[in-house]
C-alpha cells in the first residue's frame, strides 16, 4: 500500500498492489478493498483495478481510504 498526499487533493491519494493465488485478471471496474497489514491495521475504501499481470493486481484508490490517520503523512 503506499499513500501520498499532493497538493492538487484534497485528501490522500493510495494504491494498492495485491497478489492472488489465481492469475486470472480481475474484472476492470471498482472494487471494493479491504486490507489488513502485517501489523493487524486494517484499511478500506473503493479503488478501481489499474492492471492485472501474472497474478499481480494494482488498485488506485477511487475515493476515502478508511482507516488511515492522515497524522501519519508529516508535516509538509
């Protein structure tokens, strides 16, 4: 997962690279994420599938990552 914030936004922008055991493309449209990390955190929100390769599926967020503090980017 890798969250940025930009100055053109008024929140966040995210992506999501998901692996899936089946190589099958998923289907081009949103979807909706749920992510839970290697440290128990979880996270949500609509993204829509940029592309699939191989088993490798990248989501940009469509909307409100759920879950994510914005505290967490810094100050600029």
């Amino acid at each position: 997962m890798l969250v940025v914030e930009s100055d053109d936004s008024e929140r966040p922008q995210w992506e999501v690279l998901a692996y899936a055991l089946d190589r099958a493309p998923f289907e081009q449209k949103v979807h909706r994420v749920d992510v839970t990390t290697l440290d128990g955190r979880y996270f949500r929100g609509d993204a829509a599938l940029v592309r699939s390769v191989e088993g490798a599926h990248v989501f940009r967020g469509a909307g409100e990552l759920i879950g994510f503090d914005t505290a967490e980017l810094g100050d600029p």
